[in-house]
C-alpha cells in the first residue's frame, strides 16, 4: 500500500485526486493539507510514503517545504505536481529533494504511474518536464560556450584586473589614467559581455571561467 499525502492550496484539487486514488487498490491518501503548517503535523502523526507537492501553498512555499521533509523525513518521497513549468523552479525543486515533476494538466495514467515510480525510489519527469530540462541544459552549454569565448579590448581587461582588486571608479581612472565616464563606459560593456546585471556577478562569473583569479 503506497500512502500519500496531498498538498496543494486548492481543497477541490486535492478532494478531485483523491477520488482519482480511491479507485487504486495500492493507493492510500492518509491527508489533504493546504499549508505547510497541516503539513508538518501530519508528518509527524501519520506515516506517508509520498508526498505530492505543489510549489505555490498561497503564504507558503512548496520549494521550502520540500526542503525541510527532506531534510526531516528523509524516507518520504516527493513528487511535485505544478502549473509552473519554468526551469527554474524544476530545478529548484529537484535540489530541494524531490524525485519526480510533473505539471498539473497530466493525465491520470501518468500520474499513477510517475507516484509508483517515485514510490520505488526513482527519478519521474513528464515528457513536457524533460523536454524543458533539456533545453535548458543546452541553453546553459550555449551560455558557457560563450562565457570562454568572450573577447575584451585590452582597457577592459585592465578595468576587470582593477575591479577584482576592489578599486573604486575614482581610483581606477587614477590607475588608468582615463576619465571616470570611461571606466564606467568599460565596466558597463563587461557587464553586457558576461550578461549579468552587478558587479558582483560579473566578478563571480570572471573568477569562475578563468579571467581574474
């Protein structure tokens, strides 16, 4: 018997799922929470295989609550099910600990199916889940492709030198012997090069492909 608990914000969602899981032999749902408080305590009181997750809880977070059942009951599995299907927050959710994503216009079948397999301890990604996961992941080799091909003018590899040393604008026309206006001219083009909006991205970004130690 897999039991599971079910969280989501909206109470005709979940009494919608639960009716779905009355029809399994091997389905259980031992609660219906809409907080992370409900949540919590029933965690503590109930024993759950799987918890079906949903990441806006209206005042609540569905990432910090997978988070902290992770890191609190390591033995529960978690399946996020979500209306968002922005990379980010799948990712989000998978470092916080869950196994499996799914959006929330799955049919039935996949649903049953992605709880079982989470059940067993494996990894569940809809279709439409993996196809954002990968185009995200060849995004990002895109992105780094382009962070080691980044060509500077040799001012603006002295202004990044500069930068990293923690001079301030006034200091680096002084070094440089150019006007202030210039150096934030420069600074500005290796924000745009980088594609990051602060200087302490810019460094950070710098330090990680080799440009400034």
């Amino acid at each position: 018997m897999i039991r599971i608990l079910l969280v989501d914000d909206h109470k005709i969602f979940t009494e919608g799922v639960t009716s779905l899981m009355l029809q399994e032999l091997d389905f259980e749902v031992v609660g219906e929470c809409q907080n992370a408080i409900q949540v919590k305590e029933t965690l503590r009181s109930k024993k759950v295989d799987v918890v079906l997750l949903d990441i806006n809880l209206g005042k609540d977070s569905g990432l910090d609550l997978c988070k902290y059942i992770t890191e609190n009951f390591p033995f529960v599995k978690i399946l996020a099910m979500s209306m968002y299907n922005d990379e980010s927050f799948i990712t989000k959710m998978m470092k916080n600990g869950a196994l499996g994503y799914i959006l929330k216009n799955t049919g039935a079948e996949e649903l049953l199916k992605a709880i079982r397999t989470v059940n067993s301890g494996k990894n569940y990604q809809s279709a439409e889940v993996m196809d954002i996961i990968m185009k995200g992941m060849t995004r990002q080799k895109q992105q780094e492709k382009n962070l080691y091909q980044i060509r500077f003018t040799r001012r603006e590899k002295e202004v990044l030198e500069l930068i990293a040393l923690g001079k301030t604008t006034r200091e680096m026309a002084q070094d440089l012997f150019i006007s202030e206006k210039t150096v934030e001219t420069h600074r500005s083009n290796l924000l745009s090069k980088f594609e990051v909006k602060n200087v302490v991205s810019l460094l950070k970004m710098a330090m990680e492909y080799g440009y400034v130690k």
